[in-house]
C-alpha cells in the first residue's frame, strides 16, 4: 500500500511539473482558466501524501511494540524513509528489490493479539475505501476526449486505486502455524473498487506489499 500510494505520488508531481513548464497552460490559467483537472490533481497529491505517511507511523508504531529488534532495523534503517524519498518509479522499484523483508512468526504472534492492531487496520481500511473513491470519481470525471490548447495527460498516467485489502487474515496469511483467538479476528469494511486500471509495469514491488 505504502508503495502505491508513492507512486501515486510520483505520477501526481509528473503530471503537475507538466502543467507548470507548459506555456499554453500557464496563459490558460492568466486568462481566467479554473484549471480544475490541476486542482483535483493537487488534492489526491496531498491526500496520497496524508495517507502515506499516516500508514507509515502506525505501521512504525506497531513494529515498536513488538520489540523485535530484527523489525526495528527496518525503522532504524530509514527503510520508509527511503521509500518516501523516491522520486521516480524506478527508483522505488530498486529500494524495494534491495530489501528483503519477512516478519518473523514470534513478533506476528505479538502483533496479532494487539487491540491496538486491530483498530489500526480498521482505521486504515476505511480510510484507504475514502481514498480509493475519491480515484474512481476522478477517473470517471477524466476519462473522456478533452480538446485542449495547452497538453492534455493521458489516462495511462494518471494516479490509481489501491487495488487491496487491509485485515489481520492477510497480515498473517504467510505465518500458517500462529494460531490466533477468534475474539481478536474483526471483520473490516471492503474496499470500494468501482473501477481497477493496472497500467503500471510489473515489479516485485508487490512482494514487499503483501507482508504489511
């Protein structure tokens, strides 16, 4: 997720630096123009950047809990920061491929019989459901023939919905032998998807996203 919402990130300030270096479009905006692709653009920027970094404290934060010092070198060892700080896509394609990160099964058992744990996942599922509705109505909005002066972004570059789900079954899922009591296990809300495009290229980034 954290990855995602990065290169969301990345595509928003590409898309953003465009508008800025066209001149077309800087006059469109002198003479009176809305620009409100640019605006909506600017709003999942800064949204994405919320949700990113609201994901990476409480993940800090639970990884703190666990006082498992093979997790805690990830924080110490600036993992997220290195993740946060990519500019481009291939750039955070290399820190991803560079780290190989598993939890191990002693701090899972910790983390699973967490309460706190399980109000963060619930927090971060709803609001990765407002996150992802707040995609599918721009895509809806945008996806159409625009006949502009100024260079228009194609549909393939604009930013996309986390195409995921956050509970404590899928936390753990790669950890068969930890048992966890049922009273710990709650259900958190579905992630509305009302449209999925994967134009994204193909990368291990997955990999390191299905552990967290």
């Amino acid at each position: 997720m954290i990855i995602k919402l990065q290169e969301n990130i990345i595509k928003c300030e590409k898309i953003l630096k465009d508008f800025e270096d066209d001149s077309i479009y800087k006059t469109y905006k002198m003479l009176g123009g809305k620009g409100r692709f640019e605006n909506s653009i600017r709003d999942i920027s800064i949204n994405s950047i919320n949700l990113r970094n609201k994901i990476i404290v409480d993940i800090e934060a639970t990884i703190r809990a666990t006082n498992n010092k093979d997790l805690i070198n990830i924080i110490e060892n600036n993992y997220f920061n290195q993740i946060t700080n990519a500019a481009s896509q291939e750039s955070l394609i290399r820190i991803v491929n560079l780290n190989s990160i598993s939890i191990p099964p002693t701090a899972m058992n910790i983390i699973s019989q967490d309460d706190k744990v399980i109000n963060f996942i619930n927090s971060i599922s709803s609001n990765i459901t407002n996150y992802n509705n707040q995609i599918s109505d721009f895509r809806q909005l945008w996806n159409r023939f625009k006949l502009t002066f100024y260079t228009f972004p194609p549909i393939q570059v604009y930013p996309e919905i986390l195409d995921g789900q956050i509970n404590l079954i899928n936390l753990i899922q790669s950890h068969t032998n930890i048992v966890i009591p049922n009273s710990k296990v709650k259900s958190v809300p579905v992630i509305s998807q009302k449209t999925k495009v994967s134009n994204s290229p193909k990368s291990n980034a997955q990999n390191i996203t299905n552990k967290f």
